[in-house]
C-alpha cells in the first residue's frame, strides 16, 4: 500500500505542477487553483524528498513566483492566480495571512540548502531581509513572540489569535534556515530570544517574567504546549501542527518533548482513522469560544465539531507529525502514522481529501489536495531515504 499510495501522490503533485509553481488541488475548485505561499512550499519540500526534478523545478517556480509578487512593504502573497484571463494577488482574507511569510523564507533557504545553492538564496535576499523586518514589526511590543490576528494563518477560520504557538515555530524555523547561509550573531541571538520566551509563557512551571503572568497562572497545562494566548488569555486546545513542530525544532525540556509525543501517539491511537486531530478538543456550541469560532467564516461554516479546523483530522498535518516521530528515532510509530495517512489518501480511488470528520470518518473539504499528496511523500522518503530538512 505504501508504495502504491507514493506513486500515486508523487502523480498529483505532477497533476498540480503549472509553470507558476505548485497549485493547492487538482480538483476545478477556483480558490485552490492558485499558487498558495504555505501549501506550495509544503508541496516544495516534498518534491525534494522526492528527487524528482521535474517537481524541484515547479517549486522553485512557486518561489518564483511568490517572490515577484511580493508587496512592497514586505508581505508574502498567500495566494497567486495567474492566467491569461486574469491575475489576482491576494495577502489574505478576512485578516492578512503571517505564516504566507514564515513558509516563504523557508521555502528558499530549504530549496539552496537542498540544491547547495547558495546564489539562490542571494537573488532573494533583498526578499528574505524584508520578511525578516515585517516580523520584527508585528511584534509591536518588541518582545520576541509574533502578534497574528484571528485568521491570521493556516487555521483561518479557527480560534487562535495573538501570540499563536504555531507562528512562534515557523518563525524560528526561518531564521534557522535562512542564518545556515548568512551566519548571523544577530540571528542567533534571536533564535535564542524566541525560544526562551516560548518555553516561558507556552510550558508549565517555567522560570522568567512572562507576557501575561495572571493568565498564565490561571492555566491549568496539560502535557502539551496550548494553542495560544492574548490579552484576554489562554487558548488551551491541543494544537498538533504546531506541537509537530515543537518537537521538529527541539524545543523545551527533553521531559516535557516525551509529554507531548506521548500525548499525541495516544491521542491518535485513540480516533478511528488513528491520525491526530488538527485541534484537540473540539469546540461545542455551548462552549466558551463557539461564538468566536462561529463567526469566522468568510463564507460558510464549516468548523462543526470534529470536522475541517475544529478537530478534524488532517494528512498533512500528521505528516508533519510523522517527520517529527522519525525526529525523535520513533520508526515504528513513524511507520505507523504513515500508514493511516496512506489510507487516508487512498480513501475513494485515492481523492487525497484535505481532512476528514475524526468521529465519522467521513471525507471533508477538497479532493486531490497536493499538500495531502505532500505529507505521504515526506514521511515515506523520510523513512525510506537519507533525506531530511535542516531543522
């Protein structure tokens, strides 16, 4: 199964491959057939696993593409369509998208890192360096942790705002990969900055001056670190991209990294599909946030609990968690994971759905997702392969 649902991936992601770059799905749905920052580097990263030359080409189109497109104060599209009939760029919906920027810069620097190309990195470092100062300036407080306003990321119509873990990551994981090049003291030093104050405001017990101190002591932790916080407190859901991450980047205590994969490898042994749900718990109608969660939708409501956002379950989300449990040398429960998103994306002739109902089961959102194609390329050739991302 594993080879046949590889071999299959590997044909979409040719599927979706345009002389623009990566498009989100093949399927004829009009948002999706555009060159997306997130999805089509995510897309870009596999196709480095892959080795396969046609598809490095069509990421480094994506990036191309992404870049040309750039707004002058810095922003990184979240999307592009470009046709004969008609060029639209768009920065984000209802709230501009932060991790478009995040993705892009990691995009390049993972593309030159794989190529050994440092001259690509060079050609898109006037790029690089204005990412890096809008996110200095969305820190508005000049304290190290990224403000991302509600719809500000991937989970677009979910409830994370303000200092939202995921964002915290990726952000690091720029920076990480973009100073492999330029070697900065000054990267350095805030790599460092950013990590400390994840581990004081995000982890239990921890020793530091913390952004929100009376919230922060309000939080009852679990063995994970909490989606996010504001001004008005914690959000305390279980997030498992961003906690993939945590563990991805090595960061924390090496007990409280055990908590978390712990956490995760029996939460989705737990759902019938045997994946992680993207947010953990889901939201209910008489909760305190389904209002929040309600609301953010820019056309029609699709957060209904266990599904899309509000505990669905995602392949490319456990994809990342599956890099994450080869990170840690766990093989066999790597091995595992890629196995149920194998038959996650062979489900109805292999559609590759973008999520599905973690109660039911039952398929969601878009079929021929290229970046649900992207998490069995990732985490088999992590597997089968030498290859690995500079993390």
């Amino acid at each position: 199964m594993n080879n046949i649902t590889y071999c299959k991936a590997i044909e979409l992601l040719h599927q979706v491959s345009t002389a623009n770059g990566f498009l989100a799905s093949a399927e004829n749905t009009t948002n999706y057939k555009r060159v997306w920052a997130r999805d089509g580097v995510i897309c870009g990263l596999a196709a480095l696993a892959s080795g396969d030359e046609e598809l490095i080409l069509t990421f480094k189109k994506t990036l191309e593409t992404l870049a040309n497109n750039q707004h002058k104060v810095g922003t990184i599209p979240s999307n592009v369509l470009l046709s004969e009939d008609k060029n639209d760029i768009s920065y984000g919906g209802l709230a501009g998208r932060v991790d478009a920027v995040t993705w892009f810069v990691i995009g390049v620097c993972q593309y030159a890192i794989y190529e050994s190309d440092s001259s690509f990195v060079t050609k898109y470092n006037s790029e690089i360096e204005k990412c890096l100062d809008l996110l200095d300036a969305w820190e508005f407080n000049n304290k190290h942790l990224l403000y991302v306003p509600l719809s500000g990321n991937w989970a677009d119509e979910y409830i994370t705002d303000g200092y939202v873990l995921y964002d915290q990551l990726l952000r690091i994981w720029a920076l990480k990969s973009y100073n492999y090049f330029v070697k900065s003291d000054a990267i350095t030093e805030k790599i460092q900055n950013i990590i400390t104050q994840i581990e004081i405001n995000f982890t239990p017990n921890s020793v530091g001056e913390k952004y929100h101190e009376r919230a922060y002591d309000e939080v009852k932790f679990q063995d994970y670190m909490p989606c996010s916080f504001s001004p008005s407190g914690y959000k305390t859901q279980f997030d498992a991209f961003a906690n993939s991450l945590v563990l991805l980047l090595n960061i924390g205590s090496d007990e409280f990294q055990n908590k978390i994969l712990n956490y995760a490898v029996t939460l989705a042994e737990n759902t019938n599909l045997g994946l992680l749900p993207a947010f953990w718990k889901p939201i209910f109608e008489n909760d305190e946030h389904w209002n929040l969660l309600k609301n953010n939708c820019k056309y029609e409501f699709r957060n209904h609990p266990y599904e899309f956002h509000n505990g669905g379950s995602w392949p490319m989300v456990n994809g990342f968690f599956g890099l994450a449990l080869i990170a840690k040398a766990q093989t066999k429960k790597a091995t595992l994971i890629l196995d149920k998103i194998n038959a996650a994306n062979g489900i109805n002739a292999f559609s590759f759905y973008e999520n599905f109902n973690t109660k039911t089961s039952a398929s969601n959102g878009v079929a021929f997702c290229a970046w649900s194609a992207a998490a069995t390329v990732l985490v088999h050739q992590s597997l089968h392969t030498n290859f690995k991302m500079y993390t």
